[in-house]
C-alpha cells in the first residue's frame, strides 16, 4: 500500500464504511435510518487534522430505482455532517454520489467516474498520492482504475478506524522516495 502524500485526497465509501449498510435490497432513505459506525467520526476528524481532503464517493441506486429522490438523499447527507461535527468536529470536504442503475453511467463503482467527478473538482488532487477506503469489492476496484491506493475493509482493515490508524502510521511517500540529503549540502560551499 502507498501512502498519503500532498494533494493527496481520502476517497471513503459510505455504506458499510462509515454508516451501517441498510439490508440487501434496501436503502438508507431518511436520516431516521442513518447509523454510524462505531469509530467512524473520530477517524474522519483525524484525516481531517491530517490535512487530507476527505471525499466521500457512494452508490445510490435507491434513486433510480424511486426508493428515494436526491432530495431525500440531500437529507441523509444534512443528517451525516451533522454527526460528524457533533460528536468530532469533523467534516467531509465532498460528497459525490452515483444515482444511476447499474450499467447505466460511468459513475456507478466499480466505474471510476465519481473519483474523477472530485478530481474535475479540485484538480489539485494528486490520484497516485490518493487512497480510497471502502467495505467492498467494487471500491477496490474503482480505486485501482483510477490508480489509487486502496484499504479494503475486512481484508486489509477491520474498520475505519483501523484504516486510518494504519495510513496515518506510515510516513509520506516523498520522504521515502526522496530522502533529505543532508550530507549533500555538508560538502558544498
Ligand atoms: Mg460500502
Ligand atoms: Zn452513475
């Protein structure tokens, strides 16, 4: 796994990584039915003292399928920062989202398109400096065609706490591929 480095942005996964999935089938269509995972604020807010920009990319089929309007959606997501910063004070800097069905677009995961969609964004973002922590397969894979790091949880982390834990533990990738050379400066002039 690399890691972080400047520009570098933290795509999240939403359901099943930051809030408990709905059932099979299901969606989480009022905040009434938005649960956080345990661990999950805190872990944002350390990305967000971290100096990361923090994206959350998600699937929302219930859309097309009207279980639910982007309104209601709006909704979930007024609801989700409004947990964030009361019980951590953190925040997300995005929340880009895929209303389609599948097939459909080239946003849906594992179609790379909503990480492109942030980039369009801020296209400061450094993708090969970036990472995108999710529960399944489809953000893997999401990930790796758009060349980032990837932490699939329940393989690689047990949650998103333990995600962060082990990102944030690892020094950045310019001081590993470009040391200082101290001794260089020494023998100059
Ligand atoms: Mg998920
Ligand atoms: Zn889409």
């Amino acid at each position: 796994m690399r890691t972080l480095g400047p520009r570098g942005a933290v795509f999240l996964d939403r359901d099943g990584t930051i809030n408990a999935k709905a059932p099979e089938g299901d969606y989480v269509t009022e905040p009434g039915r938005l649960t956080l995972l345990p661990g999950a604020t805190h872990a944002i807010r350390r990305l967000n003292d971290a100096g990361a920009l923090v994206i959350v990319v998600t699937n929302q089929r219930g859309i097309a399928l009207g279980r639910m309007t982007d309104a209601d959606l709006e909704d979930v997501h007024a609801q989700l920062r409004s947990i964030l910063e009361e019980e951590a004070g953190a925040r997300l800097d995005a929340i880009f989202h895929c209303p389609h069905d599948a097939g459909a677009c080239l946003c849906r995961k594992p179609a790379p398109g909503l990480i492109y969609q942030a980039r369009a964004w801020r296209p400061e973002i450094d993708l090969a400096r970036s990472i995108i922590i999710g529960d399944s397969r489809t953000d893997w894979a999401a990930g790796q065609r758009a060349g980032l790091s990837t932490i699939l949880l329940g393989r690689d982390a047990s949650d998103l706490a333990a995600a962060v834990d082990a990102l944030l533990s690892r020094p950045a990738p310019f001081r590993r591929r470009f040391p200082p050379q101290r001794g260089l400066h020494l023998v100059m002039p």
